[in-house]
C-alpha cells in the first residue's frame, strides 16, 4: 500500500461503504491521510473500520440514499464523496438509479469538491436486466447533478476475503461441480488496485472530472478456466462440467438456487472491459494478475491446510 499521503486532511464521505470494497478502501484512503465518514444503512457493520485509522479519523453515520435528510447529515462538510451503494434486489432504481443521483445533487449543494460514482462493467441502459440498466441510470443521474463528477466501471473484485473466489475455492472438495456459463468471458480485477484506482482520483479529481472509466484486471478468463485455476491452488480433483444454457436457465429459475435469472444473464454476457473507455492505465495502475496471489489466498482450502504442502501430506 502506498505511503504518498496526497489526501493528508481531506474529509472524504464514503457511501455504503461497509462492504468488501468499501473495507480496502477505507484502508487505503487513511494511509493516505484522508479523513473518513461511511455512510451505512446498517452502521454497526462499519465499526471494524474504525481501528483502521488514528483516533478521531473515521466517523460512522447511518445513511439511506432513499432518504434526503440522512445523506445531507452525512455529507456535511465534506470535500469529496464516493458512492459504492448497490444491489441486487429490491427497489434497485431507487438505491442505485435515482438513489445516486440523489446522493450526487446532495453532495454539489454541500460543496464537496469531488464525487465518485463506482458503477460496473456492464452497466447499459438497454439492459433487460435491472441490476444493469439501473447501474447506467445511475451513472447518467450523477453526471446530470454533478457534471465534474468520476464514473468508475470495475470488473468483478477479487481478494483474500472476497466472495467470489473463496465461495468457489469452499465447493472444491465435492466431487463433482457444475460451472454456470462456462464460456463467459471475466476480466477480474484486485480490490487493492480498484482501492488504489479510487485515490488516484480522489488525490487530483480535476484531472478526472467528467470521465468515464473501465477498470480490469489484466487477465480475460472463461468461468471454466476460473474454476480449474481454483481446483490447481486448492489442490483439488473435483470433475468440473460446464452446464448447456438451458440446464442453466432451468436452475436458476428455481427458488433456493445458488444464482438468480438475472444474475445468470450477466454472468453469460461476461464481464470484460470494451476498451473504449480509458482505463487502470491512465490512472497510472500496473493491475495484479490473479495468478500472482491465488495459491497463496487459497492454501487453507486444500485438505490439510497450510500443514498438507509443509509436512508432505497428500491432499
């Protein structure tokens, strides 16, 4: 993590910031000197962050974009805003669509100087997928309030407490696993660089102001090469088929299944940056590939541990 405190006193408002991303960039943002505020629904969830930073660096208030007077508690003073909130369920326009257009015209008339708005890859207005479409509202709701603001699209975020590769990595010791959309095409990103593409902005938002951009890891992978790279660091055998589109649909029309309809047509429609938008690299970002951290995230789900490779125990 970076020493470089470019951000030293700035009081920085971080929207739903109690989640997987919002936690490694309360980290990163406090190395660099930043003050923070997170803004939570549920602000017990917070708490954890606050040992992050020195006494007095990290403020919890409970926020809830659907509701004006909350945010503008939250945003008082503050010289830059980040909105991660998002979701898949519920009224998603009303969180992440006109929610954060909401939150950005909030932010302008409380003076904040900058304003991030984290979307995704694959964010379309055409979508027939909520989840999608609501995500481009979003991005066009902020840039309307706020004109000087940043739309950041990451990939799919990976990291040593993420809850995607360690949720695969949990299903390795069953014999046989099926693979939704196996030939769907990611570009997983770490969640270190994501945090480090957001300071990068946060630290000289003039640069920045206006644009829209894609955020990837620099790998392209299928679901299935994703799945066989878990099984090798786990050490592994479990038999991997790749379900037909139309198993697939069938499950995921089901309830109580492991992935949704919806969730389904992302996943098939991949998640790869266009490359019509600039990127990691014009924020001065050399992206982590997974290879280089994967074995050692995942040593604890093989048979026996870390134990099972140090004392040549066969997994």
């Amino acid at each position: 993590m970076t020493t470089t405190r470019d951000l030293d006193g700035k009081l920085i408002a971080v929207i739903g910031g109690t989640g997987f991303l919002g936690t490694h960039l309360a980290q990163h943002l406090l190395a660099r000197g930043a003050r923070l505020r997170i803004g939570a629904r549920r602000p017990e969830k917070a708490y954890a962050i606050k040992p992050l930073g020195n006494l007095g660096s990290v403020q919890v208030v409970a926020v809830d974009v659907t509701k004006p007077d909350s945010v503008r508690v939250a945003l008082t003073g503050v010289d830059a805003v980040v909105n991660l909130v998002g979701a898949f369920a519920g009224d998603l326009d009303a969180v992440q669509g006109a929610g954060a257009g909401r939150v950005a015209a909030i932010a302008r008339d409380a003076g904040a100087q900058a304003f991030m708005q984290v979307s995704a890859i694959g964010a379309d207005a055409q979508s027939p997928v909520a989840y999608a479409r609501t995500k481009a509202a979003g991005e066009a709701a902020v840039l309307a309030a706020f004109p000087g603001a940043t739309v950041l699209r990451p990939s799919i975020l990976f990291g040593s407490d993420d809850h995607f590769l360690t949720m695969f990595a949990g299903l390795m010791s069953m014999p046989v696993l099926p693979v939704f959309a196996p030939d769907a095409k990611l570009q997983p990103l770490d969640v270190e660089d994501a945090a480090r593409a957001i300071g990068n902005v946060l630290a000289s938002p003039g640069a920045h102001a206006g644009t829209t951009y894609e955020i990837a890891g620099p790998e392209v992978m299928t679901m299935l090469d994703i799945n066989q790279r878990i099984a090798r660091a786990t050490h592994r055998s479990p038999l991997l088929i790749g379900l037909p589109d139309g198993v697939s649909k069938l499950i995921a029309a089901l309830p109580l299944t492991p992935i949704s309809s919806d969730q389904l047509a992302l996943l098939r429609k991949g998640n790869v940056a266009s490359g019509a938008l600039p990127g990691l690299a014009e924020l001065g970002i050399q992206p982590r590939p997974l290879g280089l951290l994967l074995e050692r995230w995942l040593v604890t789900y093989r048979k026996h541990g870390r134990f099972g490779t140090r004392m040549g125990i066969q997994s």
